[in-house]
C-alpha cells in the first residue's frame, strides 16, 4: 500500500498529529487516486531534447507537474510563486513514494505584446513578433529577447534547489511534438468554438481556427489569422488591424502549420501540453481559475478533443508587493535577481511556502518586514531542532531547504540529520552594526549575544551580512540608514520630561545589566514600566538621542555594541523635574501601594503559584533630575545634596515571575521627611501589608538619587500607561 494511502487512513483513525503540511495533503489525495494518468509523450519527446531525467521513482502512478512563464520581461519575484508552489508538491509526492517529475517552460513562441519600460525604442519594430525571434537589446549577451529574460528565471533554480527540467516551446513545436495535438485540435474546432461560447461567452466566427501561424513576410505571429485547414496546409491573412497593439503586413497565403510554423493560442497551448506531456498536476494563479476563466476552457477543450480529464488544479494566490501585483513586461515589482540577493535560498523558499497557495503572500522589503522573516525562520529552525514541533513544521523546514536531506516517509515527525539550534543576532541589528564603521562587525555582533558563533552560525551570519548589504545597496531608503551621533542632538531638546526621565531610569537599570543585546533590550522594556511610559515612547527617546530620529533598529541590541560608560553617560545627558515624576506617579496611601503590587502580580497572595519579590527603598527627591554630558565623557552631577531635596519616599520595585521588573512610588511629603523616622516607619507598614499579603519583601539602601528603571508598559499614578 503506498505510504500516503496509509498516512491517510492514519489520519482517519486520529493517529496522524494535525495539522497537515499543504503540499503533503495533496500529495496523500494524489496517491488516494486511482486514475493513472497518461504519459504519452513524456520519454518519446523531451522537451529540451535531452533525455528526461530519472524521476525519483516509487510505487503508484507517476505524477508530472507542469508550470510555464512567458518571457515578455524581467522576471520579477511574484513569478517563483508557481514555481515553488510546484515545487513543493513534486518533493511532497516523492515523499510519499510517487515517481514524479516537474517540467518548467518557457513560453517564447507568444508573440512580443507590451513594450518593457528602457526598451521601448528597441522592441517598438518587433511587435508582434514571437518572444525568441525578436534581437536582445545592444549589449546584452543572449541570442534573443527571450532567452535573456528566462534565463534569469532559470538561473535562481538551482540555487533554490528547483528539481524542474526546463524546455522552451519553440523546441517542442519545431521537434513536431505538438503536431498531432494540433492537427487534433484544428480538425476539433467546430467543438473548440463552441466551448468558448458555452464556457466563457466568447462568440468566434464559424471559419475561425485555433491557431497563429507565423507570416512568410513580416516573421509576426500575433497578426495573422486562419482558416481553411485541409489536412496539410492552412490559409492565413496577415492582417494590418487584427490586434491593437501590432500592426501586421497585409500578406496571405497557405503554410503547413506544423515544424514551428504555427502555434496554438495559449488555452489551447495549455491543453497541447496536458495531452502530449501527460500533465497530472498543473496551478495556476487565481485569475486564470475563476468561473468562466481560462483553465475551465482549456479543461472543457480537453474533454471535448481529447476526451480526457484536466490535470489537478493548485490554484495560487499572487505574491504582492505592498499589497500591489508585480507585472513583468510593465516593469512593475522587486526584481528577482535583486530579491534572490536579500533573500538567501532556504528563506524565499520559506516566505514563498509556509503559508497555503490560496492566501496571497504580502512581502515589502522594509526593514522590518525582512527583519521579521529572518526571525520566523530562525524560530522553525529551532523548533525543529528542539523537536517540539508538528509534522507540518518539519514538512516545512524540509520543504524550505534548498537542497535538504532526502525525506523520510510523508508525515514522519523528524528530520536527519536534524537541524542544529542557532541564536543569531536580529537581521536589523547586522544592518545596524554594518553602519558603524568604527566596530569589528563579527566581534560586535558576537559581543552582543555574548558569546563566540559556532562554525556553522558564523556561515549563517556572514550570509545574513551579505542579505544586509543588499539591503542597504538596494531597498534602504535614505531615511532608513543610520548615523551615530557624537553628541546629543538638538532635536532631543524636544522630549518631554517622562521621556527624559525614561532615559534616566534606564540608565540606573543598565549600570549592572549584562551588556548582551537581549539583556539590554529586556531592561529598556523594565525601564519603560519603572517611569513609567509608554514603551514606544521610551524607545523615540533613546532613538532621539542617539540617532537623532524617532525610530530605528532593535534599541536593546544597538546599545549593546557601544561603550557602557558613553551609553550611560549620554542617557544621563537631559535633565529632567524629577520631584514632577513623582508627583504625576506616586501612590498616595500604602492600600494604594499594596493594591498596585497584587495588579502587577495577580494572585500573589498565594505565593506558590506566582511567586514575586518586592524591594523597599527609601528615597530622596531632587527638585530637578540629574543632568551630564554627553557621549564624550564626564560624570552625572550628583544629586540628594540638601539645597535640592525636594522631597522624600518609597520606592517599591517588583520583579514578577516572569523576571519583569515593575516599580511603584509613594511619597510623603516635603524635605522634612527625608531619612525621617516617618520615611522609615511607612517603610515598616508597607512591608508588613506585602508580607501578610504573601510576599517576599527586603529592604534596599537609601539613595539620594531618584532611580528609576525597567521595561515595557507601565503606569501613571499606580503604574498606569503613560
């Protein structure tokens, strides 16, 4: 029984973890068929002249995947939806041990059309003509039009480990392998006709001919028409007004449609292809399949020629840009040369597959967007590894690789060799350091996750640098790179006095941090929730006075890879009303303060189930807050000297259970009560409502210095949003 059957009878009976990998899903339906398909023409005729290649066989019917592109212009990354889309299948049914094959052509016998943008003046005299006739522009190194354009297509398949074998339809129409099917389908034409008209509402001429030969005299095939097929010869008029976009010579004449000398119109084409090349599986993009669409009509032409059933439909969605559809000969889109040098091999395989060929796949090369594909890849790479994973992310990771390891049967949950785990730097952190040219870019980077790479994480990361410079060259807007600046800028004038006091905060909370890009970014998150601020507030204040902006990279990551005692001094750099913070923050009572901790820390009264740590620290409150220089140097003036004690009061900072600090405030009152017996004995009652409420509670020394810390979140007046 074949190992997809058996797979699906598993999952019938609940034995088969779900969910399913896409491409495995349908491969099991394939194996549950019992139609075997028909191959005439798959060994007698190879397309490219070279003997088909061995197709990793098994038991059960062989499957053949078919896929084309017509090369009317520079292939843009939208086009390896399909592709890839078949791609996966044709792994997923030799997985489950079908013989199958992937056949991938290009469509050069359709006639130049549209004028690419930069080569109007070029194309403009070959309208009309077929795509592998027409000269490739001054310069370029290929013998026609359409060689150029495809090759670029089928240069990215190898290093996207695309098992297709390649043809070019000017071959398979001059090697005669379509000259039966035309033959077929010329003598069929009254049922042709028909279909049209009952299909798709097209109404043609009762002496029109499915087909387009190519005129004697001017070499156009999109201008001429047909009619009067005799058995050997048709007639043909090159006509002046047949088409909007080409004009044609005006000749007549007989010519034997067959050798080359003709082709079929593109529905048709694709019913040539099922019927000759034996096609089980063929998508197409969602606007070919609807109601009334091109794929039912070459389906019911099928049928009514051939009297055979339509290949399985994969229908895709488009892979947009911004939420635009790319166009090749509109030079519309990311060019795929310049995609396949962001985007390493395994991650366009990835960003093109993880999601189901009916969902349109939304890919803008901004900074984010790429940083974000980086991060979900690595997180199915570990997930993987770790093996707390679904059958469905190993399919995937497999499915993703380039060129991975032979898998195991369908639906096997592990991979061999497994992969290994990795912690790489962010994406937007490598682009990031590679704008500091004063770093070592590998030795900040391994700096900033605190330890040396392996050999095979530093052939990843210098991968990723090299993602990161094509970046920079090619998609960075000039807003988007970055510059250190050497001293805090005058647009950080412009913060408000809880983003100034964020930057102080933090900077307390960074004096023992480790100085590791994640260790930091978990502090700017506590430090937001300690002011506490609004975390995206937080991060423009550090942006601002670093950068000079209101955004930019991974801020945790970015400190990192500078010098402790510049990034604390420059975060001390704006003074800020300290005795304000307070005011607009603190707790009034000790219910209030009792209260905030059971909020931040819910039920922590039974301390077994969420155990949290509440530090107690008297504190003495300037009237202005700290002020410094910048990163150059110097010290913070030290404050808490008797002319600026404004005030004194409690802090209470809380690490929950998940290691998250949270701090709260209650003042009480002017400079009379700093160090006071008063400040002391609240300190007492507030330690003893938190330990009967089932608390850990310490006390940390005074300070003089208000010192507020920790990360994202917060509260104003009992740690509420800012």
């Amino acid at each position: 029984m074949p190992v997809a059957i058996g797979m699906l009878r598993a999952m019938a009976d609940g034995d088969v973890s779900r969910p399913v990998f896409w491409a495995d899903q349908i491969a099991m339906e394939l194996a549950a068929s019992t139609a075997a398909p028909a191959t005439d023409g798959i060994a007698e005729h190879p397309a490219d002249g070279r003997d088909d290649p061995a197709s990793a066989g098994g038991a059960g019917p062989a499957q053949v995947m078919n896929d084309s592109k017509t090369p009317s212009g520079r292939a843009h990354v939208g086009a390896l939806r399909g592709v890839l889309v078949h791609d996966a299948v044709l792994r997923s049914c030799r997985a489950a041990g079908m013989a199958a094959t992937y056949r991938f052509g290009s469509d050069d016998m359709d006639p130049l059309d549209e004028l690419s943008p930069g080569l109007e003046d070029h194309l403009r005299p070959h309208l009309g003509k077929p795509l592998h006739a027409v000269p490739a522009p001054p310069g370029v190194d290929a013998p026609d039009l359409a060689t150029w354009f495809i090759d670029e297509l089928f240069g990215v398949f190898e290093p996207l480990g695309v098992g297709a074998v390649t043809y070019r339809m000017r071959d398979v129409y001059r090697s005669g392998q379509f000259d039966d099917a035309i033959d077929a389908i010329v003598r069929h034409a009254g049922a042709v006709r028909e279909v049209y008209r009952r299909v798709s509402g097209s109404q043609r001429p009762d002496d029109w001919l499915p087909l387009q030969v190519v005129c004697e005299r001017c070499g156009r095939i999109g201008t001429t028409s047909v009619s009067d097929y005799d058995g050997e010869t048709v007639a043909y008029q090159c006509r002046r007004d047949l088409v909007a976009w080409a004009e044609g010579c005006g000749a007549s004449g007989r010519v034997s449609p067959f050798g080359g000398r003709a082709k079929l119109p593109w529905k048709l084409e694709w019913v040539a292809k099922w019927h000759v090349f034996g096609v089980t599986v063929e998508g197409a993009g969602k606007d070919h399949t609807t109601r009334g669409g091109s794929r039912e009509v070459a389906a019911a032409c099928l049928e009514a020629v051939f009297d055979e059933v339509a290949p399985r439909n994969v229908p895709y969605e488009f892979f947009l840009v911004g939420g635009r559809k790319m166009s090749s000969s509109r030079g519309r889109g990311v060019a795929l040369g310049d995609m396949a040098r962001l985007v390493p091999p395994d991650l366009l395989r990835f960003v093109m597959l993880r999601v189901p060929p009916r969902r349109a796949v939304d890919f803008e090369p901004d900074l984010a967007t790429v940083s974000r594909l980086f991060d979900d890849y690595d997180r199915l790479v570990n997930k993987v590894a770790s093996g707390a994973c679904t059958p469905a992310d190993v399919a995937l990771y497999e499915t993703a690789r380039a060129h991975p390891a032979e898998r195991g049967p369908l639906g096997g949950s592990s991979v061999r060799p497994a992969p290994v785990s990795r912690s790489l730097p962010p994406f937007d952190t490598v682009v990031s350091v590679l704008q500091l040219p004063h770093l070592d870019t590998v030795a900040a980077l391994e700096r900033g996750i605190g330890r040396q790479l392996s050999a095979g994480e530093r052939s990843v990361l210098d991968e990723r640098m090299a993602s990161a410079r094509t970046w920079l060259e090619v998609f960075a807007d000039p807003a988007e790179r970055i510059e250190l600046q050497h001293a805090v800028p005058a647009s950080a004038e412009a913060l408000d006095q809880r983003q100034r006091a964020y930057l102080h905060v933090l900077a307390d909370l960074l004096e023992d941090c480790p100085w590791q890009g994640t260790a930091v970014q978990a502090a700017l998150f506590d430090a937001a929730r300690c002011t506490p601020i609004a975390p995206r507030d937080g991060f423009s204040a550090v942006y601002q006075v670093f950068l000079g902006r209101r955004d930019g990279p991974r801020a945790g990551y970015l400190l990192a890879f500078l010098d402790r005692a510049q990034v604390l001094a420059r975060l001390r750099a704006l003074p800020y009303d300290a005795a304000g913070l307070w005011q607009a923050t603190a707790c009034t009572s000790i219910s209030e303060a009792v209260d905030w901790v059971a909020e931040v820390v819910p039920g922590a009264a039974a301390p077994a189930t969420a155990p949290a740590e509440v530090v107690l620290r008297p504190v003495a409150i300037d009237g202005v807050g700290v002020s410094g220089t910048g990163m150059s140097g110097g010290a913070a003036q030290a404050p808490g000297s008797p002319a600026s004690v404004a005030a004194a009061g409690v802090e209470l900072d809380v690490l929950d259970s998940q290691g998250r600090r949270h701090r709260a405030r209650l003042a009480l009152g002017g400079p009379g009560a700093a160090g006071s017996r008063q400040q002391v004995a609240v300190a007492e009652q507030v330690a003893a409502a938190l330990t009967e409420a089932g608390y850990e509670v310490r006390s940390a020394p005074r300070r003089a210095a208000p010192d507020h810390s920790a990360a994202p979140g917060g509260r104003a007046r009992r740690a509420s949003a800012g």
